[in-house]
C-alpha cells in the first residue's frame, strides 16, 4: 500500500514546490527553473531506456 501512495504523494509535493518556486521567481529565476526540468526530463528518460534494454 505505501509503494502506491507514497509516489503519489512526493509527485503532488514536487508539483506543488515547482509551482510555488515559478510564482515567486523573475524571469532569470524561471530560466534556471526550466532548465533543471529540461536536464531532469532527459536525464529520467535516458535511464529508464537505458534500464529497460540492460
């Protein structure tokens, strides 16, 4: 039961955080904010491609 619900409630903590960090930051600050979700976005999806064909 926690390894379902324990996801679910980090993923809408983590969007929360973001959206919070996004509403109070200027235009740089968003820059950098974009950034790291781009570098994470890639970096995630280059991990579990490269687990899936291990």
């Amino acid at each position: 039961m926690i390894k379902i619900i324990l996801p679910i409630v980090v993923f809408i903590a983590v969007i929360y955080g973001i959206s919070y960090f996004w509403s109070n930051s200027s235009s740089k600050g968003k820059k950098m904010i974009a950034l790291g979700l781009i570098t994470a976005l890639i970096t995630g999806i280059s991990l579990t491609i490269y687990l899936i064909f291990d």
